[in-house]
C-alpha cells in the first residue's frame, strides 16, 4: 500500500506519467545503458571501485529507462522506476538484481569508505559488472518480445495502479 501510494503521489506530480511509446527514447537510454557499461569497465581497470559500481548501476537504470519509454510511461524517479518494474512486470530475479544495485550504489556513491555498510572491493565491483552486462542483456530480449497487445496491457496496469 506505501508503494501505491508513493506511486500515486508521483503521478500526481506528474514524475511519472503516461507518454507516447518512443523508439527513439527507448534507443537513446538504450545508447546510454551501454555507454555506462563502459565506464564501469574502464573505471574498474583503473581501480575506482565506488565509480565503476555507480556507473554499472546507471547502466541497468537506463535500460529499465529504456523499457519504460518503449511502453510510453516517463519516470523521473529511482525508486518509482523500480517499483513500476516490479509491478509491471513480476521479475523478481531482475527486480532482486535491480533493488540491491540501488543501494549498492547509493551506499558508495554517497558514503565515505568508512560509513560504508559494505566495502567496495575488486571482488565486488567485478561481480556489480557481470551482473550489469546480464541485466542488460536481459532488458533488450525483454523490450524485443514486447508487441503492442503486450505494450497495451502494461499501460492499462499502469494506469490500474496509480489512476
């Protein structure tokens, strides 16, 4: 029920909302989410651990940014994109995935080494790296199998869940 009505307030306000189904939206987040991955890499290799685990996380967020804009909903929040995830879609593995790469990244990104709960480490970082190329790879068979009675049905949850 706090989600729903998180969810609610956020439509309200309009940070979440019904748009027009973007191709173009959807491949531009899609560009993004690679590009993260990218980084993540190179920042792994040169052994910034908390920058390399913050952009492994963008490079799943795009790609769930990229799922949303192919079905026409626009989220401009973290946490409302997730839950939207998880609501519409009913993965858990990758909604799991997802909810723990969120706080990963928000432990390293905006925490001192030292009220870390976790430490980043080379072990953990590679491990937030492989799971980001899976997530990915996983998020485009998702879009690609989406057809419009599928693209239709999400959009008639969407508006089921938050009016």
């Amino acid at each position: 029920m706090k989600e729903l009505n998180f969810l609610k307030k956020l439509k309200r306000k309009r940070v979440i909302d019904l748009v027009e189904s973007s191709e173009e939206m959807k491949l531009s987040y899609l560009t993004k989410a690679e590009n993260c991955l990218k980084s993540a890499k190179i920042l792994f290799q040169s052994q910034l651990y908390e920058n390399s685990t913050s952009e492994a996380y963008y490079c799943m967020y795009n790609s769930l940014l990229s799922l949303l804009f192919k079905i026409g909903i626009k989220s401009e929040n973290h946490s409302a994109s997730i839950i939207l995830f998880g609501r519409l879609f009913e993965d858990k593995e990758l909604l799991k995935i997802l909810s723990w790469v969120k706080e990963e990244r928000v432990d390293k990104q905006y925490y001192v080494e030292t009220q870390q709960i976790v430490k980043v480490t080379k072990e953990s970082c590679d491990e937030m790296i492989i799971k980001a190329e899976d997530f990915l790879l996983k998020m485009k068979l998702i879009i690609s199998e989406l057809n419009n009675e599928k693209i239709s049905s999400a959009r008639k949850d969407f508006n089921e869940l938050v009016g």
